[in-house]
C-alpha cells in the first residue's frame, strides 16, 4: 500500500468514518473510497454493499476484479434510561458486537449492581452525551418515558448523524413528545427520524421481548438498504 493512501486510510480510521480500499487484482493499483465519495465511485454499488454489511471480498464487475478492504468503525449503542429494558438490550447489544452506553441522571438506577459490566454514566444527557462523540455508527435509544431525560437526549441525537434513533412510547406519548420537540425548534424532517413507538412491530410485551424488538430494528437499519429497512 502507497503510504499516501495510508495515511488517509489512518485520517478517516481515527474520524470513525468508514473507508474502502479498492484493490484492481488484474493490475495490483489500488485507490481509496472516503464514505462521503461512495456515491460518486463507480463501483458505488458493490461499495456500498460491502460498507453497510461490514465486510471485505472481492468482487466480479464489468469493469474487471477487484478486492474490496472495508474499514468501518465499531458500533455504538447509547441508551438513555437504566429502566428493565435496558438490562435486556444492553447485553444484546454487546453480543452483537456494539460498544454500549447507558446514560440517566437517576443514581438509584444508573448502578454497576445493576449493570454489571456495562458504561453506566450517571448525569444529565446535556452533561454525559457530548464527549460520547455520537456519530454516524451510532444507535441511540430513549426509554426513560421522562420527558426532562428524554427530550434534550433526543435533541442532541438528532443534531448528529446516528444511523438509528428510537424512542419508546405508545403513538399518543410520542405524539406530545413532538409536539414539545417543535416547541423547542426541531424540524419535521429530524423528527421523522426517530422510530416511535420503538421496536419491530413483534407484539413484544416483556422487557426482554421488547430489547429484541429494538434491537432487530437497530439490525435492520445498520444492514439493509433504508426502503428495505421501513418494510421489516
């Protein structure tokens, strides 16, 4: 590899920002793909592929072969709420492979007892979300059904560019919870973002059936294409 290219493979590594290096096996020349060009490349559809399920191979096009090394960041899960939900949901999450946070300002709740080997961070999510850089990779839940913790968790959720966001509520609670999120100045379209009420519609009713409703959304989002992922 040209040290051109590793040093920009390194650059966009360290920014968790997925990169793809595409390797011409006929020739050995080799380029690199930022995830903001995807779509410009013209093998963009292979690419995109390979990014959004998290693996290299190689691949047989029109244009010849090629090796597709994809470098994609770890997943994060940020949940907001230490409720019995999130006991269930957070192992799940860390099975599956997604480095987990759980954020409540509540002390009785927010506890290692609670959650043995979990990031519990007791604070407001003013205070806790910002240095949790919330990006791209990240899936971010609210289940606290407080709107004080809520609300300004999903307000900041929605000013970055998390590839799931969910909050858990009946259809008339999130209802209100729009309307306090316009009041605060957050558009339509942000708003469409978010997955309310929370889950695929699997008619779970325990906390443990309803973490693998969630979590099989966040799984649907992450890997498959966005109309494929509205119909699961």
């Amino acid at each position: 590899m040209k040290i051109d290219i590793l040093h920009e493979l390194n650059a966009e590594r360290a920014a968790r920002r997925a990169v793809v290096v595409v390797t011409d096996v006929a020739s050995g020349t080799q380029r690199l793909v930022k995830f903001a060009d995807i779509a410009k490349d013209p093998l963009h559809n292979v690419i995109e592929k390979h990014v959004r399920m998290g693996k290299s191979g190689m691949e047989e096009t029109t244009q010849g072969r090629f090796f597709l090394t994809v470098h994609v960041p770890s997943p994060q899960l940020v949940i907001t709420g230490a409720v019995h939900i999130s006991q269930a949901l957070a192992p799940i999450g860390q099975m599956l492979g997604y480095d987990v946070t759980i954020v409540d300002p509540r002390t009785a709740f927010a506890s290692v007892e609670r959650f043995p080997d979990i990031k519990v961070i007791a604070e407001w999510p003013d205070v806790a979300l910002p240095p949790l850089n919330v990006d791209h990779y990240t899936a971010f839940v609210a289940l606290t059904h407080d709107p004080k913790i809520d609300d300004p968790a999903l307000k900041h959720a929605l000013s970055r560019e998390c590839f799931y966001i969910g909050a858990l509520g009946s259809r008339k609670t999130h209802a209100k919870r729009v309307e306090r999120l316009k009041a605060a100045g957050i558009n339509d379209r942000d708003i469409a973002r978010i997955h309310a009420p929370i889950g695929l519609a699997i008619g779970a009713v325990s906390p443990a059936e309803i973490a693998v409703a969630i979590m099989g959304e966040i799984t649907a989002t992450l890997r498959l294409k966005a109309e494929k992922a509205e119909a699961a």
